[in-house]
C-alpha cells in the first residue's frame, strides 16, 4: 500500500463491543470454576459445587442470548446468529451436566465455553 492510500473505514461502527469483552472475561472465570469442579471430581462436596458452577455458566449464557436479542453488541448478523447457536448449544451441555454429571461431559462444556471466551477477545482486538 503506497503512503498516500487511505485506509478505508468500516462500513459501521461496530458499538458495544465492550459488553462481549465482558462476556469473554466472565466466560473465562466461569470455564476456571468448572476446571475445579472437573479436577476435584471424587470429592464428597462435587454435587454442590457442579450446581453452583452450572447455574453460573447458565446465567451467563442466558445474558448472552438476553444482550442478542437486546440488540446491545452491535455485531453482524452472522455473528449474532452463530452466537445465538452456541449459547443455545451450551444450555444442552448445560443440561447434559446436570442430567448425567461426568467428567467428560463437563470437559465438554469447559472447551466450549474457552473456545468462544477465545474467539469473543480475538473478534473484540479484530473490531
């Protein structure tokens, strides 16, 4: 690119974007939280401490899907749709946890969860 080309700017501003760099911090904590629970997994106190590590994670899936349909994180709507699905697909795992606790199953959801606390911060530096 010569000196003199500008830099084209988006076509919108991407607004709010905060709000999903703040899922992706609460994401993170939340996938830390159930790695405990996983690697503590033959203490007496496991039942108690799933069901608190799962009912977080729901919550923060369910104020993900709330702030989609909000409208808050002005994202593309592809973006919205695929975060839409994963939070979706996360409530199944959710439910997988809860309905038949394994180890493997909560893994499961700990690499979903940093998988998109991942992506989330990657879309967030790329915005």
């Amino acid at each position: 690119m010569r000196p003199e080309q500008q830099i084209q700017r988006a076509p919108r501003a991407v607004r709010h974007a905060g709000v999903m760099t703040g899922e992706a911090t609460q994401l993170d904590a939340i996938a830390a939280r159930l790695m405990v629970v996983q690697r503590h997994w033959n203490d007496p106190d496991r039942a108690l401490h799933l069901a608190a590590a799962l009912e977080s994670s729901r919550a923060n899936w369910h104020a993900i899907q709330a702030a989609l349909a909000a409208g808050v994180p002005s994202l593309p709507a592809d973006v919205q749709h695929n975060l839409l699905i994963l939070s979706v697909y996360a409530d199944h795992k959710i439910a997988a946890c809860e309905s038949a606790p394994s180890a493997d199953a909560l893994g499961s959801l700990i690499a979903l969860t940093h998988a998109l606390a991942g992506s989330l911060r990657q879309w967030r530096e790329a915005a």
